[in-house]
C-alpha cells in the first residue's frame, strides 16, 4: 500500500512540475517514479515515515495552511529584519521539548521548525530540540507550544 502511495505521489508531483504532456516524456516521467520506488523498496526505506498514510489527508488539510502562514509570517519578519538595521538580530541556541510519542511526530516537528524561516533544527535528542533562533521573538514564540500542540494534534488525528 505504501509503495502505491510514493508511486501515484511522485508521479502526481512529476506531472505538476514537469509541465510535460507528451506521451514520451510522461513515459519517462513515469518510469523514472516507478524506479524510485523499486529501489526505495530494495533499500528498506518505504515505511511509516517515508510514507505517512496512517496520517491521512484530513489532518494535512488543517496542519499545511497554518504552517504555510507561519512560514510567510517568518518569511516577511526576517526580511523587515535584514533590510532595516536598527531591528535587531539576537541568535540564540534554544532547548524545545516535545510532547509527541513517536518518531513521526519529532520528526515533522523538527522539519516544520527548519521550514519556518529565522529557525533550524540543529538536533533531536529523545524529547529536546535543540533549535538555532535569529530572534528573541523567534525562540519566544516556539516556547508557547502552539506548533509542538498543532503537531502532536496532527498526529494523533491521524
């Protein structure tokens, strides 16, 4: 089921990106996912991280739009930042605690961290991000628990 998934998933984002409709190319567009998910199966690397289908859609319809505007919120604030020099840029390493079970869950939560401009996951160590912030601000608002809550609501809807 999950090798079904990756392939429809990437051959979908192939066509999305490719722009190709040609007979030829969308052969080799999906020869090309149909090997990727071959060799993935002969690497072992086909599982429920890989390919997250216990998830579902319904708990990405709700998770992807508020982080997609957390990211543009970052996104503009590290731009004002850069481009006016009497804001201020204070990096700090912070420590963030996790309140997700799983694997899964750590690991979405590390990689929306990174996604969200100004922020990078350095290191996952059991239930502590170690987290490089641009900004007071930044640190301060992954301490509120408002991702780490939309995460773990993210996986357990799932």
């Amino acid at each position: 089921m999950r090798s079904l998934v990756l392939a429809v998933t990437l051959m979908v984002v192939w066509l999305l990106w490719s722009g190709h409709s040609e007979p030829l190319l969308v052969g080799f567009g999906i020869f090309s996912c149909l090997l990727v998910v071959l060799l993935s199966r002969r690497m072992g690397i086909v599982d429920e991280e890989t390919v997250p289908v216990q998830l579902g859609l319904r708990p990405f319809v709700r998770y992807a739009p508020w982080l997609v505007g957390q990211i543009v919120v970052a996104n503009v604030d590290v731009a004002r930042r850069i481009l006016s020099p009497k804001m201020p840029i204070e990096p700090a390493l912070i420590q963030v605690k996790v309140t997700q079970q799983g694997d899964l869950g750590r690991v979405i939560y590390a990689n929306s961290i990174t996604l969200t401009p100004g922020t990078v996951s350095v290191d996952l160590e059991g239930d502590t991000i170690t987290v490089h912030a641009l900004t007071t601000e930044a640190a301060e608002s992954l301490g509120n628990g408002q991702m780490d809550g939309r995460v773990t609501h993210l996986v357990r809807e799932g």
